[in-house]
C-alpha cells in the first residue's frame, strides 16, 4: 500500500509537532536518573502545554500587537521547516525543493527574531535582558551555521539537504571524512547552543542570572506561553533532524512512499532522536553550566572547527 | 557534482592530523596549565597512533619503532616532569593571556589559514601521507608560536615548544617517513635536552620571582 506523497509531507510536519515535547520528556527523565532522582514522567511537557492551552491570556499593559502576533508567528515558521528537510523519506517531497538548507536557516532565525522583538516591546527588563543576549549570541552562531552550510555545499555539490543526505549514505569514506566530521562537531555545538542545553545554560531553569532561552518568554501567558514553548521543543527537534538526518545518520529514513517504509522511518526518526537525547542528557550531567562570557568561547571553539573543516576541504585533503 | 571523499587510509590519516590541530587550540584555550599539560598528553598520544597507522597502511615498520620511543618520552617522561614542576607551585589559576580568548582564537585561525595555503603552494607529493597533512603540521607550528607568544607564562612557553616539536615530528612523517630510526631517535633527544632546559628555566624562574608569570621580567634592568 502505497501513501499519497502530499500525505506524507503533512505526516512529517505532524510527527515533528507531536513528537518534539515527548522528546524534552525522556531528556528530562534520563537526567533525572542520572542524578539519582526518579524524574518526571516522559508525558509530563504534554500536560504542561495542555494545561497551558486551557488558561487565560494576559498582555502587559502598552504592549503592541507584535506581542500577541509573535508566538503564531514563531509557531508557524516551526510548522513550515519540516517541509523543506529529510524527516521521513530519503527523496525529495513536493514542497521539499521549495527551499535549500539556507532557507530552512532564514526561517528559524526569523522566528527566534520575532520572539525578540515582541520581547524588547513588554518593557520588562528580564524579556529584554533574554531577548539581547539570545540576539548578541547569536551573532556569533550565524558564520558557524553558514561555515557548515558551505561545508555540506563543498562536499555535495549542492546545498539542498536531500542531496546531503544522499551524499552521505553513499559510502562510509563519506562519513569518516574529516570535513565531515569537523562539520559535525561543529553543528553539534550550535545544538547545544540552540536548544539552550548545559554548557550554556540549564534548560528551563529559571531562577539564575545566566538564563537566555527561558527569559525571553517571561512576559506571555497561557496559549501564547504555550506556543512558544511547543515552538522551542519543535525547534530542537528539527534542530536534531537537521543533525541526524542530514549530516550525521540518515540512515531508516523511507525510500518509497510505502506504509510500512513510513512507519518504519516514523521508528527510527524517534529511535535516533531518543538516543541524541541520551547524549544530550548525559552532557547536561557532566558539565557546569558556563560563565556567560565564557559562551563567546564556547561558540569560538565551534566556530574553529567549521573554519577547519572547509580549509580542510579547500586543500582537497578533506 | 559530489566531491570524491579521500580513501579510508588518506581519510583516516589526514583527521588524526587535523585532531592534532583541534587539540593545538585547545592548549590555546586551557586555562589551567595542567589542563595544558594533559592535552599535550592528547596531541602525543594522536601523534604515536598516527605512526602507527602509516606503519601499518604503508608498510613502514620502522615507524613502530618510532611510536614506541614517542610514547615513552611524550607520553610518560615529558608529563611526568612537567607535573612534578607544576606541583612545587602554587596553583596559580593563569590570568597569563595577553588577549581575550575568542580573539585569540581567531588570530589563530588567521595564522593558521596563512600556514595551510602557504604550504598548499610548496607542491610536495608524499608518498606516505596525503599532502593535506603536510599543511596541517605547517598550521601546528605557527599555532603553537601564537600559543607561546599570547601565553605569558614559562609552562605555557614550555608546552607551546613541546607542542611545536609534535608538529615538527608530523612534518617529518609526511615528507621523510623512511627516514633511518637512528635519525628520528636523535630528534627525540633534542626534545629530551630542550625539557631539561625548561625545566631548569621554570624552576629558576620561579625561585627568582615566585611565580610562573613572565610579565614581571620587563622590569629587569642593568
């Protein structure tokens, strides 16, 4: 039995949307185990947001209509992303070429723009104080991403993420390239970053000087707070997809538009995900949190490798 | 167009050599010095492995040899040493960078860049190791100039100058692999004499000034 291709892209777009806050659940529990605590249950980002999407909306007094747009809008650049990357199946979608692996960039950094700027508009001083920082940092990230964008360009020929994703499964020399390998370890870095995990800052923490990703939204309430919430567990998603489908496994992922292909690459995209959730579980556990100016030389160190890896290519030893 | 990956040995041999690299700024970046002396452990660790990898791809066995007496020295006696200097000090935690990190690295990067396509001019063809690596040993040894000139501390000198040796050993493998052991040993000993003479510059320095910091010496005069 064969799926309808249109079908099949509205799947990737929904699985990314429902999947993304369990994905936070089992990080949030394998720490907690690590820790030697029992942790919340893996369903517990579900009801945080459905208790969310039940409550009333509050607007800081003065604030524009950017303020209540910005969360949909976020939102919907979250739910237009999954249809231009690799989630389910190895050949390009309909709407897949639409865009390159820059596009896909522009969209997420949009979105985390208009977060920003309905932050800077509530007049709180924490929104702010999130909202500059998340923008100063990101500064920095955005050459590491095109670093590794040009990287993926060099060794594809193209920047189009279903012809990365080809490229690497062709052969394992593929993967073992050092271009490849720096690029990755550099990609990895802006995840961490990105997905606001310990070396830059505690994941939902709220209570410290040093928080970035939490502060921003502090000023929303109920179903917008819940937009921008289920909006960053997407993005971390998709940042993993973009990861693991693209650049580092896209291995399982369905090479005809059977139903059992798709269900097949539905497993393995959550199987894959849990397991970079473990890694990333693990590296929260094992490192201190960073100085805030001690993240420029985070992203310095992520910055070099991209640097290297396209020197490496340039020199036709890469 | 798909670029050709490079074969699994040319692959293989050209990351160890860029691992080299990413471990060289590292030193950069550390700011404790036996964080420093611990990624030199790294980098020499890398450096025996890689000799071994051409050993055994390319058929050289004197390289086995080579690695035995690199581990030895670099992995064993060299840190050895160096701890044991660093444990008569106080734990100084090092404020000795002239310039804040993230530029430091960039500077870095800059010299680095400089040293990859310099060489990439020379035009050598090694018959042992990819010619990639050749640029990547240049790049360690201007990196590990900056190192010891932004570090203004006599361990980070020391470690810059060990490092350096382990670009130099790189270099040596890539354009004179089969180069007689006698004359790859004797290069091992010129490292021996140049960790005896730091080691005896750290102690007096530090018994003369107490501290490991070379900023005070600006201030001698006639």
């Amino acid at each position: 039995m064969t799926l309808p291709l249109p079908l099949i892209q509205a799947l990737q777009v929904l699985i990314v949307a429902a999947a993304a806050p369990g994905i936070n659940g089992v990080i949030a529990r394998v720490e907690a185990r690590l820790q030697g605590r029992r942790g919340p249950r893996v369903l517990q980002p579900y009801y945080d947001l459905g208790k969310l999407y039940c409550k009333e909306t509050l607007a800081p007094h003065g604030a524009s209509w950017v303020f209540l747009a910005a969360p949909l809008v976020a939102m919907t650049c979250y739910l237009t992303v999954p249809l231009l990357i690799p989630v389910l199946t190895a050949y390009a979608l309909p709407l897949g070429d639409m865009g390159d692996i820059l596009a896909g960039g522009i969209i997420l950094a949009f979105a985390s723009f208009m977060v920003a700027v309905a932050a800077a508009g509530t007049g709180s001083p924490y929104a702010q104080l999130g909202a500059s920082r998340a923008k100063t940092f990101a500064a920095i990230t955005e050459p590491v991403v095109l670093f590794v964008v040009f990287t993926v360009a060099l060794v594809s020929g193209t920047d189009l993420p279903y012809a990365m994703a080809e490229t690497v499964t062709t052969s394992a020399e593929q993967v073992v390239r050092p271009a490849h390998l720096l690029s990755a370890a550099a990609l990895f870095m802006v995840i961490l970053y990105e997905t606001a995990r310990i070396p830059v800052e505690t994941h939902t923490g709220t209570n410290e000087f040093g928080m970035i990703e939490e502060a921003r939204q502090f000023e929303h309430t109920g179903p917008y707070l819940a937009l921008l919430r289920h909006g960053s567990a997407m993005k971390q998603l998709i940042l993993f997809v973009i990861f693991l489908n693209i650049v580092v496994a896209p291995w399982g992922l369905a090479a005809d538009a059977g139903l059992l292909a798709v269900v097949l690459a539905v497993i393995a995209l959550l199987g894959k995900s849990v397991l970079l959730g473990g890694v990333i579980a693990v590296i929260d556990d094992s490192f201190a949190k960073l100085r805030l100016f001690k993240i420029t030389e985070f992203v310095a160190a992520a910055f070099m490798l991209a640097v290297l890896a396209v020197i490496t290519l340039y020199l036709g030893g890469g | 167009m798909v670029a050709a990956p490079p074969g699994s040995y040319a692959g293989a041999t050209t990351a160890l050599a860029v691992l080299m690299l990413v471990i060289e700024f590292g030193m950069l970046q550390a700011t404790l010095l036996r964080a420093q002396v611990r990624l030199y452990v790294a980098q020499s660790v890398v450096i025996s492995v890689l000799a071994v990898v051409v050993a055994v791809g390319r058929e050289v066995p004197e390289l086995f040899g080579l690695a035995v007496f690199s581990v030895a020295l670099k992995v064993v006696a060299v840190p050895l040493v160096m701890l044991r200097l660093l444990r008569r000090t106080d734990p100084e935690i090092a404020g000795s960078r002239a310039m804040g990190v993230a530029s430091m690295v960039l500077l870095a990067v800059v010299v680095g860049a400089f040293g990859f396509f310099a060489s990439a001019r020379f035009g050598l063809v090694s018959p042992v190791l990819p010619t990639a690596t050749l640029a990547v040993a240049v790049a360690i040894v201007l990196v590990s100039f900056v190192l010891m000139i932004v570090r203004r501390d006599v361990v980070s000198q020391a470690i810059g100058f060990f490092a350096l040796e382990n670009g130099v050993s790189l270099a040596s493998l890539v354009v004179a692999a089969g180069l007689p052991l006698l004359l790859e040993v004797a290069f091992l000993f010129d490292l021996l004499v140049a960790v005896v003479v730091f080691a005896v510059l750290i102690r007096v320095h530090h018994e003369q000034s107490e501290s490991l910091s070379t900023a005070g010496l600006t201030e001698l005069q006639g």
